[in-house]
C-alpha cells in the first residue's frame, strides 16, 4: 500500500524521533539501524529506518554545523569529493598536486595545464570520469567548462570541495543537478542526475524507474507545485540525511567503548581454548598415536641384526612407515560423508569430535602421508639401499643376506625388487594426486601459465584423486614384499586399511545404488543474473533433511562420474527441493547451458538429474545456539536461505503450539549479512526474501543486512542522491530501489567491528553462533574478531566455516 506526500512527510518525521535514545537524551540506542524483516512489510511505514526525516530537527544537529560533538568529522564523512587513496586515507593537495604534474602540458611557453578530461585522475574519481566531468562543470558555472586547467584553478576547486561549510558543499552537488544553471532544479535535472548516479555506482536503472524517482522528489520536496526547487528544499534533504549520519556514528562509538561493565574478565588463552579445544584434542590425540608407533618401531629395528648394516637410517624408514600405515588408513574416514552425517546427527559425538573440520583434518593427513613418505622413502633411497650394496660382505652375509638369497645386490638390483618398484610407483601417482588437489590448479588460479592452466580444474582435482585406487592396491603388494621381514604377523598393513576401505567402499555402493533410484523431476528451471540457475526439483519420497545441509547433484548428459556439491536453498518444510548454481568452473557452466537451450527450445523434458544425499555441514549446527550471524559472500548467502526459512517455520510453530510445551529447536534470532558486489545478484533470492518477509512481518525473528560494494559509501558525493532516494521510496512504497525487496541495501562493505560491537552490547551474557561461507580472506578476520570480541566482552562469538 502506498502513501501520500503527507505520510510520508510523518513516517519520516517520526524517524528522526526514533532515532533519539530510548533511556537517555544523550546516549543512542545500541539496537540495529539496517532494514530486518521483522519490521519491512509491504507497509513498511513502520521499517526501521524507512527514510530521511525531512521535517523534524533534534538538538543534535547542532552538530552540522560544527559547534558541538563531532560534527566536524561528519563534514569529513559527508559530501566527500575526493576520492580514496590506496592507503585508505583521503586525497590531500599534495596529491593532487603531484598528479598535475605528472601529466600537465606545457603548450606555447605559457604555464602548464591539465586537460579537461584529466580532471577525474587528478582528484581520485578516475573510475567515475562521466561524473568528474560534469562536478568540473558544476565548479566552472556557465564557463565552458572543457577547457585546459592551470594550477591555480585547481587549487581554488580543491579548496572550494574542502571547504568544511556545509552550506558550500551543497551548493556545489545543487550546481551539479542544476543543468541550465538558473538556480532552478527541474523533474528533469533530477532525472539526469539520477541515471548519471547510477551509471557511476554500476547500478541497472531504467529511464522509466528514474522518472518515477525524480518524481518522488519533486512530490516530498516542491510542496507549493513551482514545478522546480531551490537550493534550501535541496539542502534539506541532505542536511537530515547529516544528522542521521552524525547519529550512527556516535551510536558506533558507544558501543565501540561501552563494554559490559558487568562482565567477568576473560582471558585470551581462556577463550582460544573454548574455541579450538576439539580441534586440539583431536590433532594432539592423532601425533601422540603417530609418534608412538614412529617410536615403537624404531626401538624395534634398533635390536635388529639388520640396524649393523643400515643403522639409524633403517629405525628411521620403518617407523616412519609404521605412521604411513596409520594415516593411509586415516585419511579415508573424514571423506566418508554419510557416516560423518549420521555421527554428527549425535549431539554428545557432535560435541566433542569438530565434524565440521573433516577437510582441513583430511589435508592434515595428507601433509603427516607427506613427511612420512619423505622420511621412509627418503631414507631408504638416499641411506639404507647404498649402505646395503656397499657394506662388508662379511657383515652383509652373518646380518641380512638371507633376506637377499644370500647375494648382496647393487643398488639398481634393489630398485628392480617388487617391494621398491610399488613404492615408487605409488610415491608418483601421489604426488600427481596432491599437487593437483592444492588450491592454485584446483582453482585455475590466472598466476599459472596457460599451457599448465589448461590441464587444471575442478575436474582435473576430481580424476586425479581418484589414482588412490591403484594406490592402495600397490600399497597392498608393496607390503606383501619386504625386505627383512618374512613373518606373516609383521605384515600389519592390510590391517590397517581394511576397515576404512570396507567403510568408504561401502559408502561408494551405498551412494551409487541411492543415487542411480533418486532421478529427480525438475518442476522448474529459472536463470538470473550472474549466469545463475536455480532449479526446482521434485522432493523424493521418505527424502529428510535439516536446514543447512547440501546436496550432490550429477547430469549424466554431462558426465555419468563427476558429482557436484550444492546446499540446498529449500526449508525443510517446502514439498520441494531447491538449489541455486553459478556458473564457475567448466561443469557449472555447460549444466547452465543446457538448461538454458532446454528452455529456449521449449524442450518437452529437462536434463535428467540425479540427486544424492543430504549431507551435513557446519550451518546444521545453527540449533544449537538461541541467535544465529550468518555472513555470506556472494553466492556465499546459499546455505543460509534455508535456514532463514527454518527459523521463521519454528517460531510459527512456537506461536499456534498452545499446548504449553516448549516445541522450537532452533534459533529464535538470527541475523544475515548478505555482500556482494553486483546489485544484480539480488535477484538470486528476491522470491524467497520476500516470501520470508511475509512470513516474519509480527515475529521480529530475521533481521537482514544487504551490502552491495559496487556503490560508492554512505558520504560520497557519487552515492548521496541515491541514498536519499532509496530512503523516499521506502518510506512510500516499503521497496528497497538498489535490491528490489523489503530489505534495504547499504552501501560499500560491512564495518564488522562494529556489527560485532552492536551484536555484543544488544545481546550481552549470549553465545551467538557465527556461521560464514565466503572466501578464506574475511573467514580469518571474523574469527579473530570473534575472539577478540569474547574475550572483552559477556557475550560469547562462536565462529563456524562451510568447508566443501
């Protein structure tokens, strides 16, 4: 439903009222100022933070002005001209003075000069050079305004956009909107502005859509109908949008230093231990084992005849070989999905054993395989064979020359041997296998050259992994022929291995023999920006799963072996199964196309899928923790769908159970931090965000943030009509104008600091689950703040990656 000039003059009227502290006048409210579900319904006259207050002024406004509190880092903040320097700090005169002289002309002995076109370059908005133009424009007023800058012009611009007088910065953006330069800002001005705007913040916007918008304007702003408006209606606008600013940052602020003053110290090894204790039961309990058997075996062949020949080097190589054994039999467990998903379906094995490290557990292995095969093979080729072709015969003969039929060989003979052969051949495919698996050639990372990039890839990692197969079958022969063993009861490696490879080969047959049953019909195919496909599938009968957890699809017009992981975007509760792919490796992008032609052709039947799992993943332990922070990445925010769908079902469940009992299990909070850099990608999820709207209007259950990096942040003179617009158009009409939902975008990347310090003050005494899936990069700095966090304040930050 949508309102009038006049509402909306009230709603935000009555946001600059909210905006004001609840418990005192000069503290701020510690609570959220982003869009949530919980208050952006279709009527969002209620939304939190629906718009710019244009009306109503609060005493704290006399920071705008300079002359109290931080107002003069307001200025700094807002209608910033310059842009930003590598190092993050604003463009300084210096720089800009260094810049002039480094690409000025000379032309005819006459003082140097900048081109009209360098003028973006020189202040720092080289990637806005459209919108440079056109503020050069605005500095030069009806002087034509193309051509040749000197020095001394240029220094009074860059004075005149320093300026810290509010009043000169937005005469400055009012003569930028102002085409005909006659003091008057038309519906069409505003218009051109707009489109200017977005084309700079990379954002789709039709001319219809920016009609509609530069309209909404001229309603809220031209109140007496002169079809135009003047520089105090223009300057209002801005001017609150100030105040608000002023008032997040000292929100910011507080909460930054105002920690629990009731909160128990917290030491930092304390929390590191609560946060790493199962990994480091775990690591520790496996290089006790591995150091015990190393330990084991080498006194063992320390009392051997055969240690007078080799020596340290054989203790060495055998017990080095013992933990080989052990890890080779180890590393299949954490890749034994089905079993990993039904232990930790255990809320005591959940408990103690960190499931959701089963990949960087597996890596672990690997790297001890590595060492170990570095020290036996290393040792025996680099140590025992010479010693054993070169050593006394006498010695040769009374020591170990039964094992050798009596005949001491060279050092070729001995390669030649069945058990050295295996060894190597296995040590080569190995080494294929890891190298491959590692994250440049997994990636195709562009810093490989293109004659090696071209046999990289997902699916280069997938085959080659699979060489473990005649791994383990030469493992098997190579530990049938050692060298100075002849007792069947020392040949311990088949026991090693059998139970893993039973477990893992069953999972294998399980897999295939519940994959070849489960072809699944596609009820709908939709494509999205971004070269995304979401498929609607059919819900197999006797088919559970919880929020969180993820599929493995595979297309067998593609290939009937490769396999492919992707979490499930349905609730549980949906008749439906549901998935969301972009294209980014060569499998996603041919699936992508072919469905594509499908749908083009109008093809009577899709693909044929087939479908296996559910497999869990760390998201599945959002129930565990009473408020949930999911924080996703781009494509990143797909296993978190699910779960936002999951919390709204419980606490509709909570609500109509009147039985008195307690029926929820998961979360009765949870927060999404949503980041991209495309505002396309909004499309990915818009049904869905809005469905969940719907659902949580009355429960203020998921509270979501959108950030879209591509926009330029709050305080750029490059986004301010934007923000100001967006603010209008959802307090009209409760759509955001950048994402198209009830859920409103901000602009540029996420202060985690103080989302966290928020986070920390609102729900003190807490243990808040984060759950991120995204890039390595930022999963490093939110679990360091999740620690730091913890260890300063009541509120307790439990970090959780999506690892596939």
């Amino acid at each position: 439903m949508e309102k009038s000039s006049m509402e909306v003059h009230n709603v935000l009227e009555s946001q600059t009222i909210r905006e004001l502290p609840p418990f005192t006048t000069n503290s701020l409210s510690p609570s959220s100022s982003s869009s949530s579900f919980s208050s952006s319904s279709a009527s969002s006259s209620t939304s939190s933070f629906c718009g710019i207050p244009l009306i109503t002024y609060s005493p704290v406004q006399t920071d705008l002005n300079g002359t109290e509190g931080n107002g003069e880092s307001s200025f700094n903040e807002w209608f910033r001209f310059f842009g930003i320097m590598g190092n993050g700090s604003g463009i300084e005169w210096k720089d800009i003075e260094n810049r002039f002289d480094r690409i000025s002309v000379t032309a005819n002995a006459s003082e140097p000069v900048l081109k009209w076109s360098d003028f973006g370059f020189c202040i720092g908005m080289q990637q806005s050079p459209e919108f440079a133009n056109e503020l050069l424009r605005a500095l030069r007023g009806r002087k034509d305004c193309k051509t040749n800058i000197t020095k001394g012009e240029l220094y009074s611009f860059w004075c005149s956009l320093t300026d810290p007088c509010f009043d000169s910065r937005i005469r400055i953006f009012f003569d930028l909107c102002d085409r005909n330069m006659d003091g008057k800002i038309t519906e069409n001005d505003i218009k051109q502005t707009v489109l200017l705007s977005a084309a700079t913040n990379k954002l789709s916007l039709t001319h219809e859509e920016a009609e509609d918008y530069a309209s909404l304007v001229m309603e809220v702003l031209d109140k007496e109908n002169r079809g135009y408006i003047g520089i105090s209606e223009f300057e209002t606008l801005f001017r609150i949008s100030l105040t608000r600013s002023s008032l997040q940052a000292k929100q910011s602020s507080m909460t930054h230093n105002s920690y629990d003053p009731f909160q128990e110290p917290t030491s930092k090894a304390e929390i590191l231990f609560r946060f790493y204790w199962r990994r480091a039961w775990i690591i520790l309990f496996w290089l006790v084992v591995c150091i015990v058997l190393f330990t084991w075996k080498f006194i063992q062949y320390r009392h051997r005849a055969a240690f007078e020949v080799m020596g340290y080097c054989l203790s060495t190589a055998k017990g080095a070989a013992e933990t080989l054994k052990f890890n080779m039999a180890l590393i299949l467990l954490p890749v034994c999905r089905n079993t990993i998903t039904w232990l930790r379906s255990n809320r005591r094995i959940n408990s103690v054993i960190p499931f959701n490290d089963n990949i960087n557990f597996h890596k672990l292995i690997a790297g001890g395989i590595v060492v170990g095969v570095i020290l036996h093979g290393g040792t025996h080729l680099a140590c025992d064979f010479p010693r054993i072709s070169s050593s006394n015969s006498s010695i040769f003969q009374q020591t170990i020359a039964p094992g050798f039929g009596y005949h001491q060989p060279s050092y070729l003979e001995i390669l030649a041997t069945t058990e050295v052969a295996t060894g190597i051949v296995m040590v080569v495919l190995m080494a294929i296998a890891f190298s491959l698996a590692t994250k440049w050639p997994r990636r195709q990372s562009p810093s490989l050259p293109r004659s090696v990039r071209h046999f990289t890839g997902f699916n280069t990692f997938w085959y080659s992994h699979h060489l473990f197969i005649p791994v383990y079958a030469l493992l098997i022969i190579h530990s049938m022929f050692l060298f100075l063993t002849d007792k069947v009861a020392e040949k311990t490696t088949w026991i090693y291995i059998a139970i893993p490879i039973l477990i893992y080969a069953g999972e294998r047959i399980l897999r295939a023999v519940r994959s070849s049953c489960c072809e699944v019909q596609i009820l709908k195919a939709s494509f999205y920006p971004g070269k995304v496909l979401s498929l609607k599938l059919h819900k197999p009968e006797g088919f559970r799963y919880q929020s969180g957890m993820y599929i493995f699809i595979q297309c067998p017009q593609i290939s009937p072996f490769e396999w492919h992981p992707f979490s499930l975007t349905s609730g549980p509760e949906d008749d439906y199964l549901s998935v969301h792919i972009r294209t980014l490796g060569d499998w996603s992008y041919t699936i992508y196309s072919i469905f594509q032609v499908a749908t083009l052709c109008r093809a009577k039947e899709y693909p044929k899928l087939y479908i296996d799992g559910p497999y869990g993943a760390a998201s599945q332990d959002h129930v565990k923790y009473d408020i949930v922070v999911l924080i996703g990445l781009g494509i990143g925010a797909t296993p978190f769908i699910s779960i936002l769908k999951d919390v709204v079902n419980d606490i509709k469940k909570e609500q109509n159970n009147h039985n008195g009992c307690s029926l929820r299990k998961g979360p009765v909070k949870a927060y999404l931090y949503w980041v991209t850099r495309e505002q396309s990608s909004f499309d990915w999820f818009r049904d869905i965000m809005k469905e969940i709207s719907n659902s949580d209007q009355k429960q203020s259950v998921v509270e979501v943030h959108n950030f879209l990096t591509s926009i330029y942040q709050d305080g750029d003179v490059r986004s301010a009509l934007i923000s100001a617009i967006q603010s209008l158009h959802h307090a009209k009409h409760g759509i955001d104008i950048v994402s198209r939902t009830p859920v409103r975008t901000q602009f540029s990347r996420p202060n985690w600091f103080s989302i966290f310090s928020k986070l920390a003050w609102r729900h003190r005494g807490a243990r808040i689950g984060v759950f991120y899936c995204g890039p390595s990069a930022l999963a490093k700095e939110l679990e360091r703040l999740c620690t730091k966090f913890s260890a300063k304040t009541t509120t307790r930050f439990v970090f959780h990656k999506e690892n596939y």
